[in-house]
C-alpha cells in the first residue's frame, strides 16, 4: 500500500496532458496508485485533480460532478479536430450577429451530443483520439448532457470574416 494518500489540486499548463501531469507526480512521489478525476484536453489550462492512494477510490464521485470551464469561441473556421490545434478544413465569412445570447439560452438544458474524434472516451478499449490520429472514423452512441449555466464574458470581436468571444459555462458529466 501506498504511505502516500490524498488529493492534490494542479494547475495544469497548455501544452501537458492529463497524464503528463499524473506521471511526474508518480515520480516525485514514488507511488504506486495515482489517477485523476476528469481529463482535461492537452490545450486546456485548469484545475485537475489527482488522486493518490486511498483517495483513487474517489474518483467515480468526483467524475460525476459538475464542471465549469472558461471558453473562447471562434466562429467562422472548423478544423479536423474541432479546436485551434487542428487543420483548417472549412471557412464561412460571418455577418454581424444580434441574437449571440439568445442562440446560448437556447443551449441550457438536456442535450443529446454525439462526442467528437479527438475526445479522451473510450469505446471497445480505446480512446477515440488514438483512432482519429490513425485516421479513422467510428460510429459513436450519442450522450444526453446537461448545460446549466452558459454566460457570454466578452464582447462579440469581428476579425478576419470570423467572430469570436468568450463565455463562461457550468455542465454536467459527459
């Protein structure tokens, strides 16, 4: 058993993985038994929380948890893997929008989600990400989620026939 137990709260920098983070800290630590409650994308910055020990034995009550994250949106590019790390693979010149907070309320609720390629799920053992850098597609079940909260934080910011803000949003697993 491990003498070391408990959970350490990181903040995790752009550029690391989830488990980036969790094997240095097996390292330094030494230990045997380390996860974390919830995979943070490689890009995103944040808490993650690791879990040493005993403490794994939280991780199903944490994962279950809500969440909230910071965003900032562009609109008017999509990339392969849906976020700025991706190639370019449409553009559409956006007009002026008036109706930005309203088109987000309508987003609150129970939504069905199909998860993207380039997600930490698994399905039959692997992780949809590790497929997509293989170039391959799979079918995947959709997932009901829960937006509870979805505030725009910035002004609308028209660059380049593109829009973009930031927003601030609470969810529920998945």
């Amino acid at each position: 058993m491990d003498k070391v137990n408990g959970v350490i709260l990181v903040n995790k920098p752009s550029d690391w993985t989830s488990q980036d983070v969790t094997a240095k800290i097996k390292r330094k630590l030494h230990v045997d038994k380390i996860g974390h409650a919830g995979t943070l994308d490689p890009l995103a910055t944040g808490l993650l929380v690791v879990l040493v020990g005993s403490a794994t034995k939280l991780s199903n009550y944490l994962m279950s948890e809500e969440k909230e994250y910071e965003c900032e949106i562009l609109i008017g590019k999509s990339s392969d893997t849906e976020d700025i790390s991706g190639k370019i693979i449409d553009v559409k010149e956006v007009q002026q929008f008036n109706n930005v907070d309203e088109i987000l309320n309508g987003l609150i609720g129970s939504l069905e989600q199909v998860p993207p390629m380039y997600s930490s799920i698994k399905q039959n053992g692997v992780k949809l990400y590790e497929l997509a850098r293989e170039g391959i597609t799979v079918e995947r079940n959709t997932r009901v989620i829960e937006i509870k909260k979805l505030i725009r934080t910035s002004e609308l910011l028209y660059e380049d026939g593109c829009c973009k803000f930031k927003f601030k949003t609470t969810v529920s697993k998945g």
